[in-house]
C-alpha cells in the first residue's frame, strides 16, 4: 500500500511539474518531441533543461540518482536511459518505454 501511495505521489509531481521539453502532462521519457529528436539533440535537451540522464527526471544529476538500472540497449549494462544510448534504436526499443 505504501508503494502504491509512493507511486502515485510521484506521478502527481510528474503531471504537476510537465514535462521539461514541452510542459505536457506526461514524463519526460513520453514526450513525442523528445523521442523524435535525433540522439545528439536528445542529449542537447537533457543537458539545456537539466535533465538526469538516468532517469530523465529533474531536480538531480546522474551521479545523485537512485534509478540503478542499467540501459538496457543492445546489452549495454551503462546507467543512463536508453533513450540517450550512443547508438541506434529500433521503434520498438523507443515506444516501449523505460
């Protein structure tokens, strides 16, 4: 129950907060703009709006972040979001979410 309550507590300061690339009410990793952007302007955005590159949330860095799981993408065990992985992505691996 308290997971529960934890996370629906931190989807109401996502929606409160907007997404920093566009100020919808979604997460950063949901933004249509973000993910259509190439790799380069991704990690633009990121860096611009002080953006986690672990997590793509605001309000810390990578080193301050709690998410440990690692990227995911063509095996890489890297601690950043997949989609800011050095490489290309297929469709799938970007609509799947994090």
């Amino acid at each position: 129950l308290d997971r529960i309550r934890s996370t629906a507590a931190a989807l109401a300061v996502v929606v409160a907060k907007g997404c920093p690339f566009c100020s919808g009410g979604h997460k950063a990793e949901e933004c249509e703009k973000f993910q259509q952007a190439d790799l380069s302007r991704r990690r633009d955005m990121a860096r611009t709006k002080e953006v986690c590159f672990r997590c793509l949330e605001t309000g810390h860095m990578a080193k301050g972040c709690r998410e440990g799981r690692p990227c995911g993408v063509d095996g890489c065990s890297q601690l950043h979001h997949k989609l800011l992985h050095p490489s290309p992505m297929t469709e799938s691996a970007r609509s799947s979410g994090s």
